[in-house]
C-alpha cells in the first residue's frame, strides 16, 4: 500500500474515533448534570485501555482491516483450562452450558454475589444446581413478563430487550462490588436484534463489570455469527475458552 492510501487509512480511523468519542460524551451530557456526569465520564476514560486492547485483538486476528479486504481468518480455537480472575470477562464456547455454569456456582457465595441471566428454564437450574439465596436468577424468553417457582420469583424478558436486560447488570454491579454475572441466551439474543446492537450491549457488560471489579461469564455455542463477527466479539473478552473436542 502506497502512503498516499496509509495516510487516508489513518485519517479515517482518527476521525471515526473523535465522532464516537464526541457521540459518547453527548449522549451523557444529555442524560445526567453535575457530579455525575463527572463520574461518568471518569469512568469511560478509566476503561479506555480496554477498548484498546479489544481493538489490537481484533486488529492480530484480521489484518485486512488494516490493509485490504480479504477472507477473514478464523480465531484459533483451543483448550484451557478456565481460569477466571476478578475484574475480567470470560467466553466460553460450548454446546451446552455445564463449565459455565458450573464454575459460576462454584465463585458464587454469600461473599460473592451472582446475577444469572439464562435462556433455561429457571426451574431445571434450580433443580441441578440448588436453589441459592446469592443468585438473582433472570429468564430469557419471547416475552417479557414475571415467572416462578414455589416462593421464588424472578423476570422472564424478552430476547430483544437489551434495555432491561442491561439495567440487570448495571444495577447489580452497581450494587454489588466484586461480584459475578453468567449470560446464556446471546445465539437467541442475535436472532431478535442485529449483531451491532449486541456487541454495544457487550462493550456496557464488559465495562460495567471492570468499574465494580466483577467477573463476567459468557457462554455460547459454536458457530453462531459468521467469522469476522466472531473475531470482532472476542475483542470484547479477557480470554476466550473452547470445550474439550478431543
């Protein structure tokens, strides 16, 4: 590529990067006043170190947003062990959600609170794991309404409703420093809403989560999104785990 085309490449990043800067803190100014506006806006700058090493993911695995459109290459899939630490967001890949879902209950204490947000029926998680008082258990259905079981009664939301979905783990790591949070439902969530909406709605999760120093789990099962898409996603996580297919 020439330096006439390196230039323009740069120029273009540089400019998309201030509109979406200025776009963020206008948003902001038009929601909130004073202290916590100031708050706010410390608390995107604080995870802007995050995005950036998303993007420099995003940029080892598909070179060609660099230099030219080509096919992109598929992220390396590999075994490891799940170690998870706090203020880190993990995806696990997997056909069903069993290491998920078992090493949330396995951090999850009364010292450590957990949000589990799942596609499952809340009464089969209950019946495999135990019901616990930690968990604020969340459904993920075609609707939004409330269910339960026995005393236990918890919100079933629509795939779609990003908004209540967010404000579920907004609130609870407003609330709860250090905690964890699972999400099972994202294949459904995309056949409800673009992928662009989703993504936005990881990057809020991801950085809700380092502001409060909490974990957050992902579980999805393989090939969902096409390849560049699920190059991009990835950018959003501290690590990415596969099962075991051996």
């Amino acid at each position: 590529m020439d330096k006439a085309k390196l230039v323009e490449l740069y120029l273009k990043g540089y400019e998309e990067g201030l509109k979406e800067a200025w776009k963020s803190a206008k948003s902001m100014v038009s929601h909130y006043e004073g202290w916590e506006l100031k708050s706010r806006m410390e608390g995107k700058i604080g995870t802007l170190y995050q995005d950036v090493r998303s993007k420099r993911y995003e940029l080892m695995r598909d070179t060609s947003l660099l230099i030219e459109e080509e096919e992109p290459k598929e992220v390396e899939r590999e075994e490891t062990s799940l170690e998870i630490s706090p203020g880190g967001m993990y995806l696990i890949i997997e056909k069903k959600p069993n290491r998920s879902f078992d090493k949330f209950f396995q951090i999850v204490s009364g010292d450590v609170p957990g949000l589990l947000i799942t596609k499952d029926p809340i009464e089969t998680v209950v019946d495999d794991h135990g019901l616990r008082d930690a968990v604020t258990y969340v459904h993920l259905g075609k609707r939004t309404r409330r269910g339960s079981r026995g005393e236990l009664s918890y919100p079933d939301i629509s795939y779609g409703s990003l908004s209540k979905i967010s404000s579920y783990f907004g609130e609870h790591f407003k609330n709860n420093q250090s905690s964890i949070a699972l999400l099972h439902g994202v294949d459904r969530m995309l056949s409800y809403t673009d992928f662009e909406k989703v993504q936005k709605f990881m990057d809020f999760i991801r950085e809700k989560a380092v502001s409060s120093k909490g974990t957050v789990i992902v579980s999805i099962p393989p090939d969902i999104m096409g390849k560049k898409q699920f190059n991009r996603f990835c950018g959003s996580f501290t690590e990415v785990f596969t099962e075991d297919r051996g």
